[in-house]
C-alpha cells in the first residue's frame, strides 16, 4: 500500500475489450492525479486480460517487467483470413475447412514451437522510417517487415471444435499471438484468424483478481491504492 500524495509501483488491470492499452493508461491518470503512468506490453483492442501498469517510480522498471515471458489463451477461427490476423481485420480470403484430425492440429502447433523466426504483422506498431506499420497498413501500403526471433516454451490445445480452436501459449516477448493464428492457419493449409485473445500472465504475475476496468473507474481512490504494489512488492513477487 502507498501513502501520502505520491504514488509509486504496479497496478495489476485486466483490461476489458474494445479498448487500447493506451486508454486504461489514460482513465489511470485521470484516476490518480499522475500524469507518470506507463503500460508493460500492448493489448491489442481485441484482447482482454493482465495488462501491468507502472505509476511513478514504477515506470523505471516498465523495460524489466515488459522484458518477461506472456501467457495467453485464445480462439483460432480457420478459413477466414484477415487484413489485421485478427476479428477485427477484413476478410480477405475464405478456403473451405477440412475435417482436420486432432493429430493433424497437432502437427502444425508443433511447427510453432521453441526458437523461430516471426514476422509481425502490417497492421502493428512497429514503426518503418519513423511511421507506425499499422498507420501505412490504413494507407493500403505493405512493406518488407524484418523477421524476429522468438520462442514458445509450451502451448496446449484446449478444445477442438471446427472451424474454431482454442488453445494456450506461454511465449516470449515480442510475440504477435495473431501472427500465430496466421502461420498456423496457413499450415493447416486453410487460413486462420485469431477470434479471441486474453493475456493470463506476465512473468510471475497473473489475470486472476486483477482490477477491473470498471472497478478503477468507480472504486474510491483510497481503495485503489491499496492495489498498488510498491515497488518492494513488486521484487518479493518476481523472486527478486
């Protein structure tokens, strides 16, 4: 918990859908009188679940924090590919869905599993010559996107029930989840789209008794404070 007029350390969200990372970051502000808030990794507005916030001192450690592992559970929807990899996309191509086996799923995560290359998508923040890609995206425009490497430590397919799939994936950082709908869409030769996404972890914290969105904006200002983890907390928790 944190006293007096200064706010330093974590606050754990759980950010609801249809909003940017970047508009929990602004009711936060406007909740506690700071203008020093930061986020650790992007939610896409699709997405919901553990979106970490930093107030204050806290911002110091955002690059640690952002630089740990994610879990994720999603839903992959085959045959529809999109502009964006995603359900907000445009469907761009639709293939007929074969009546897959759950060997054959099986098969085309495991292409997608420990060290590989990942190219992000067009539609993503990643800036080319200073300019966001997503913005050239809106201007019709594609260009050469560098691949990164990243790394999947483990997923699970949770349930199969064509068209849809549902799955979860502990990956590292830099991991577009709807790139990974995509590549293993195409891998099953049919196309895909991620459908539904929720960040569960970041490192060692978790979605579970996360605030809410409506909680930060109608809880009392004393009661939301005692959500922040001091910066103290926040070492203790990581095993630091």
């Amino acid at each position: 918990m944190n006293s007096g007029s200064t706010i330093d350390g974590v606050l754990l969200i759980d950010k609801a859908p249809g909003m940017t990372s970047h508009d929990v970051v602004a009711i936060t502000r406007r909740v506690l009188d700071t203008r020093k808030v930061g986020h650790c990794g992007t939610l896409d507005p699709l997405a919901t679940g553990l979106l970490i916030i930093t107030i204050g001192r806290g911002t110091k450690i955002q690059d640690l924090l952002m630089s740990e592992d994610k879990e994720y559970a999603g839903t992959i929807r085959l045959g529809q590919t999109t502009t964006s990899q995603d359900a907000d996309g445009e469907i761009v191509e639709e293939k007929p869905v074969p009546d897959l086996t759950r060997a054959e799923i099986e098969e085309a995560f495991g292409k997608f599993q420990g060290d590989f290359y990942q190219t992000p998508p067009m539609v993503s923040a990643i800036k080319k010559g200073g300019v966001p890609l997503y913005k050239l995206a809106r201007q019709g425009k594609t260009v050469e996107r560098e691949p990164r490497l990243v790394h999947v430590y483990g997923h699970e397919i949770l349930d199969v029930a064509l068209p849809e799939i549902e799955f979860r994936v502990v990956c590292s950082k830099g991991f577009y989840v709807r790139t990974y709908a995509h590549d293993i869409g195409q891998a099953l030769g049919c196309g895909a789209h991620l459908k539904a996404l929720r960040r569960t972890a970041s490192g060692k914290f978790r979605a579970e008794g996360a605030l809410t969105v409506d909680e930060l904006r109608s809880l009392p200002l004393e009661q939301i404070k005692t959500r922040v983890l001091s910066l103290p907390e926040v070492s203790r928790l990581r095993g630091v």
